[in-house]
C-alpha cells in the first residue's frame, strides 16, 4: 500500500476516492489486528489499567505525531504506534471483564456488538452514499456535553452517571463513524492515515463502551 501525498485542506490533485476508500480499510483492518495483537500482549503480561494521565499524554501525543506525519511513510508508522499504545490499554481491562463471572460472555458480545454497529453504520454510509456532514455540528455540542459530565464524575458521585457517559460515548461513536465514512465518500477525506485513524478511534469508543454497558447490565460491572 504506497504511501501518496494527499492534501486534506483542499488538493487540486485528483486521487480516486474508491482508491483512498479501500486503502482506508485495508489499513484499518491492519491497525485492528495489530491492536489485538497487542492486548493480547499486555493481558499476557498481567498488567493492570494504566494510569489516566500516562493514557493521555501517550494516546494524544501519538495522535499528535500521526497528524503531523500523514503524508511520509512515518505516518505509517505513527499510526501503527498509537493503535498498538491503544490495544495495549485495552488488554488489562478485557482480562479485568474475563476474570469476573460471565465475563467471557460480556466481552463477546461487546466485542459482537461493536462489529455490526461498526459494519452496519459503514457499510450505510458507502451504499447509500448519504451526506452525514450535519453531524459535525452535534457531535461537537455531544463531545463537549460528555467531557463535561466525565469532569463532573470526578468530584460529585452521582448514580449511574457512569452508564449514561458510556451509553452518550456509544452514540457518539456511531455518529462519528456515519461522519467519517461519509467523508470518505464525498472527497472530504483524502489521507487515508487520518481517515484509518478517524475509525479506529470511533471503533475503539465504541467497544469499551459497550463493554461497560454490557458488564454492568449483566451484573458482572
């Protein structure tokens, strides 16, 4: 898959969309393996759950470096560092879920749910070919409610406000992969790095949300 300069703000230059639509999922599929490949890794190991800021300063600063690489063979690379930093996290929580009661259960199907949600929303947005470009808009005002009440779970405890930022983090996801799919298809998305990434965050939300809505459904959270 060869890396080509494609200009997100506005290119005159004329790459195929099926082109940057294929290699998007084809890099995505990689990122996901190698994801997978890593939480194997780390559940192996017997870590625990990393701390916040040591995920945060990893996760933003290697989505920093993508960015800042999208368009050299290093984006590649940057981009395979920030999906396995974030399969790596990713392992002592699943191994957590796999030690409680019904936990092998919780985990397939957050696991299950998030490939059809994934699939189905996706796999809408390139058949139909559908504009979701107006979901910019409430995804912001969406992101800045969800910020807000994980800002307010730190120093109040409020009942089943955990829930209800997991169940926000499942819609926003959805949106985000109808939104970025459908930027694919309309040419507002030209480098597939960043678009491979786009995904996989949405993907990644999705599932641990999932996974905490399903555990605590099943009394194992």
């Amino acid at each position: 898959m060869a890396i080509e300069e494609y200009n997100t703000y506005g290119s005159t230059s004329a790459v195929p969309v099926n082109k940057v639509i294929r290699n998007t999922f084809m890099l995505l599929s990689m990122t996901l393996a190698f994801s997978a490949f890593t939480a194997f890794i780390s559940a192996a190991m017997g870590l625990g759950r990393m701390n916040i800021f040591v995920f945060l300063i990893g996760a933003y600063g290697l989505m920093f470096l993508t960015h800042k690489t999208q368009n050299s063979i290093w984006g590649l690379v940057s981009a395979f560092a920030f999906t396995g930093f974030m399969g790596f996290t990713i392992g002592p929580v699943v191994s957590m879920y796999l030690s409680l009661p019904n936990g092998g259960q919780v985990v397939t199907t957050a696991l299950a749910s998030t490939a059809v949600i994934f699939l189905a929303l996706s796999g809408y947005a390139l058949t139909s070919k559908k504009d979701f470009s107006f979901l910019s808009g409430f995804m912001f005002v969406g992101f800045l409610v969800l910020v807000g009440a994980m800002i307010a779970g730190f120093f109040f405890s409020i009942p089943g406000l955990s829930l209800m930022i997991s169940a926000g983090f499942v819609l926003f996801a959805s949106a985000a992969i109808l939104y970025e799919t459908s930027q694919l298809v309309h040419d507002g998305q030209r480098n597939y790095i960043m678009a491979t990434i786009g995904l996989y965050v949405s993907i990644y939300n999705l599932f641990m949300s999932l996974l905490h809505l399903t555990g605590a459904l099943s009394g194992d959270d």
